[in-house]
C-alpha cells in the first residue's frame, strides 16, 4: 500500500481534506474524491485547459498538478463562482452571449476568464483571444466567448 | 494517464533539497512547474522513484540587477518575467520569448530554470539564454559554479547540470543600450512548440553591425547558436544580401528532426525564415 499524504486546502471558500498518494493529480482530487465534477479531462496531455481551476489567485491545469502540492491553497473552481444563487456575471454572460454548445470546455474557460479579468478588466478582442489561449473549445468558434468575455468585463466594470 | 507511484520530498530550503539530491541519487528528479515532467510522468515516459519539489525554497524565486548583471531564481515563473518592469526596460528579449511560450495557465507554472533544465530542444529558453550571453549557477554539495549557455545544451534531455546538482540562478549581462532584439517564432497553433524559432540580439554602429547574437530553437538536438551567420554580418549592412547570406548560414547547422510540424527540408526552410525576420525586427528595433 503506498503511503498517503494528507493535504488540507481552501476549495470554494470551505476548508476540505483529503488522503491521497503523491501520484494523484488534482483534478481527479477534486472530481473522484471531493465530487466537484465541474472541471473536465478534456485532453491528458496539458492542451486543452478544460481542466482549469483557480489556484493561489493563478489560472492553472489542474490535470498537471500533484494534489500534494495544494497544502493550503486556496482554490476556486466553476461551482464556486455562483454567489447564495445568483450567477457570476461570466456565467450570466456565457449564457446570455450563447458562449456554449456541448458545455465541455466551459467550466475551464469561465474559470480561466474569471482570472483574467483580474489580470486586466478592460481586456480589447486581441486581449481575450490570447489570454484563453490556454482553453480550447471545439464546438464555437470562439466569437461568443470572446463576446461573453466583453459583456462580463462591462458589467463588472460597471458594478465597481 | 496517471504517474507510477513515487515518494514525493518538499524540502524547505536549498541545502536541505541538495542534501536529498544527494540521498535519492539517480532515483530522484527535481520538479520545478511540473509542466514539462508531470505530462512525461503521465505518459509514463519517466518514472522517477522519488520527486523533490522546489516549489516551496522562496530563495530561488526572484528578479534583481546586481551591477551591470540581472539575476532571476530559477523557479521563477513565466507570468513573473512577463510582469518584471525590470526585464521589460533592460533585457526585452526575455520578455519577449517568454510570451511566447505555451499559455497562460502553464506559463503561470512553468519556470525559467525548468525550461532551460528539462533539455527539450522545444522550449525556448535555451536560445533565449545563448543569445542574451547568459550564465547558470548551479549549486551542488560543494558548493556552486557558473556556466556559460552557450556549450551548456549537450543533446535531447542531456546538459552540463550534474546529478547532484541544482540550477538556482540565470545571470544575464544587461544587453547594451541602442541594441535591437527579437525572437521569431513560427507554430502550427497558439500553444505549440516552435516547427521554427530564432533569438536575436544585435548591437549596430551608425548602419553596420557590430556585433550580432543569433540562437535557434528546435533545429536539432539541442538549441544552436549560429556562429558563421552573426560572423557573416560583422561589419556590414542589414540589408537582403547579408539577410540571405545569414539565414543560409543559419540553415546550414540545422538538424531539425522531421515530425508532425514538418519534415527536416521545410523546417530547416522556416529556421531561415525566422533567422531573417528576428534580424530584421532586431535592426528595426536597434539604435546605433
């Protein structure tokens, strides 16, 4: 039996626990053992970002991180973004914009846009487009996330 | 898709992570961003016995100018060369060819000494570093020694770091003032390593070159320096006859290995391209 570490970190504002071994990714972490499903495997290969949480305040793939290296981070993933019900303006925008087909890449691509919001509020069309470049998404095209994306930075803009 | 087992170490502190290397030996591998050995280890492709991570020795993070040298911690990230006011004013190269590695989210984890470490022709460092005239410290049970870049890279997953040895410092001599600068980088899609890459750093006097450093990344089995092109330009003029004769020069070392980016004739083709749109962006940049 391999040995099992215990790490204790932030996930969504709540304290969690779990034993794992040292080879266990995160995000099978977070979705075997802690039932958060809303970040995907989309790839295996660190390509495609469907994997996306937010970590110490970074965007990161969460399929290429070991869960041992998250004793106490702080860690936000898709189901922490609604706040006592109402939906993150992203997620109102990604909605209202029509910045999904399947569903598959967007609980990493909101939570990747979220980050990047932070990194710079007022991002132009050329700004969205390289920062997502972390997310691939093989159902729209990306015009409507890229519109979702603007809609949201205006009305968090707004909202400050 | 998921590692063998292994014993993971987090070491607080540099002589405390030596001290392991020392132990673990040839079982041990370092992690540094993960984002280069974590998909090998996913794939199976290293199965390393024991992991000492260095994510948690706040010493090898960092960027600072000691003199006419800036000095960047190994494990420092991507994002943090792309946010260093520091690098952006005195060595934009780095700056430069660090955004145009992979994408933010692994640019948020990978670092500087891991890139250069891992020996991947790929990644983009490597002529970065040869090109800036770069040196490495590397900090083993006796101590430390600094190397050149250039001559560091010995082949695919090979360098001069020693088994008991930790790269914990780039050191790069602050390019002098007026130079030009550009890295080139061709690739089938956002994300993707380079079919074809070049480093440039170019010092003119009035209209002629007086000194120029051009680097290739994922030409062959490890990152090139093209001697006999920057030699080809001493002295003269950027113009199409000293831009064609470089890019021959730069062709003529490359060795890329043929794969789905291309095969050896077409990426030797673009090696040419980028080398004449680096000198060209260089010179644009450049004031003499």
């Amino acid at each position: 039996m391999a040995k099992t570490h215990k790490v204790s970190f932030k996930l969504n504002g709540k304290p969690v626990e779990a034993a794992v071994e040292a080879r266990e990714l995160l995000i099978y972490t977070l979705r075997e053992r802690l039932g958060h499903t809303g970040p995907h495997i989309g790839c295996e290969t660190t390509h495609c970002g469907a994997c996306t949480v937010d970590l110490d305040g970074m965007s990161v793939k969460s399929c290429t991180v070991l869960t041992v290296q998250c004793e106490g981070a702080d860690m936000t993933t898709i189901e922490g973004m609604e706040q006592g019900g109402t939906l993150h303006a992203l997620q109102q925008a990604f909605h209202e914009e029509h910045g999904l087909q399947c569903g598959y890449c967007t609980p990493g691509m909101i939570t990747r846009a979220y980050r990047l919001l932070k990194e710079n509020p007022n991002p132009s069309e050329q700004d969205i487009r390289k920062g997502i470049a972390g997310n691939l998404c093989r159902c729209t095209g990306y015009q409507n996330i890229v519109k979702a994306v603007q809609s949201a930075a205006k009305k968090l803009a707004a909202a400050r | 898709m998921i590692p063998r087992e292994f014993e993971y170490h987090a070491p607080r502190s540099l002589p405390d992570a030596i001290g392991l290397l020392k132990q673990l030996g040839e079982d041990a591998k370092l992690l540094a961003g993960g984002h280069s050995l974590l998909p090998m280890m996913k794939l199976r492709f290293a199965q390393p016995a024991h992991l000492i991570d260095l994510g948690k020795i706040a010493e090898l993070r960092g960027i600072s100018q000691a003199g006419n040298e800036i000095r960047i911690g190994a494990m420092t990230t991507e994002h943090d060369l792309l946010g260093s006011r520091l690098l952006a004013e005195k060595a934009p190269l780095l700056v430069e060819g660090a955004g145009w590695i992979a994408d933010p989210q692994v640019r948020y984890k990978g670092t500087i000494g891991g890139d250069i470490s891992h020996g991947d022709p790929g990644n983009d460092h490597p002529a970065l570093m040869i090109a800036l005239d770069a040196s490495f410290v590397l900090t083993g049970p006796k101590g430390e020694r600094v190397v050149k870049a250039d001559g560091y890279f010995l082949g695919l997953y090979s360098t001069q770091l020693a088994a008991d040895e930790i790269l914990t410092q780039i050191r790069i001599p602050v390019p002098a003032a007026g130079s030009g600068w550009s890295y080139q980088k061709l690739k089938r899609k956002t994300g993707d390593f380079a079919t074809a890459a070049t480093a440039v750093l170019l010092q003119m006097k009035g209209r002629s070159v007086a000194r120029a450093s051009i680097a290739l990344t994922n030409a062959g089995p490890t990152a090139l320096r093209a001697r006999e092109a920057e030699a080809s330009l001493a002295g003269k003029e950027i113009n199409d006859a000293s831009l064609n004769e470089a890019a021959r020069l730069a062709m003529k070392i490359c060795d890329p290995a043929p794969d789905q980016r291309g095969d050896a004739q077409y990426k030797r083709a673009m090696c040419g391209e980028m080398t004449r749109r680096a000198l060209q962006a260089a010179h644009a940049r450049a004031k003499g």
